[in-house]
C-alpha cells in the first residue's frame, strides 16, 4: 500500500474515499483511532493508503477534483 494523502480534516478524507470508490479503487485509511489518544482535538493528521497499483490513477483522481495532498489542517 502507498500513501495518497494526509489531512486532519475529516471531510477531506470522507470526499476523498468516496471519490475514489466510486471508481472503483479500494482505499484505506489508517490513523483513524489514534484521536483517542491525541483526546479528539484534531491534531495528528490521517492517512489514506491505497494499492501501489492504483496509486497514479487515484492521484489523477484526486488531483481532478482538487483535492489537497498535503498536510491541511481543519484550522487553516
């Protein structure tokens, strides 16, 4: 697996993922339990991880729909 992208917004991880399974691509997103540790204020980023195979075509998914792959902040 490869990671896509890494956000502490939420919403772009939830856009992200729908965007991409509705083309068919299987997506992971990892660090999702580690706000019980960080106590929920949004600090530590999470990743979207999808299969080295499909990375390329999810980045152009992604990119078509300007989506951010950088670290953003539910802050900024």
């Amino acid at each position: 697996m490869k990671e896509l992208l890494r956000t502490t917004d939420p919403t772009i991880i939830a856009f992200a993922q729908a965007l991409l399974q509705g083309e068919g691509i299987d997506c992971f997103e990892m660090d999702v339990n580690i706000s019980v540790l960080e106590g929920s204020i949004g600090i530590l980023p999470r990743r979207l991880m999808v299969r080295t195979d499909d990375h390329a075509r999810a980045e152009t998914i992604l990119k078509d729909n300007d989506v951010d792959f950088g670290i953003t902040t539910a802050f900024s």
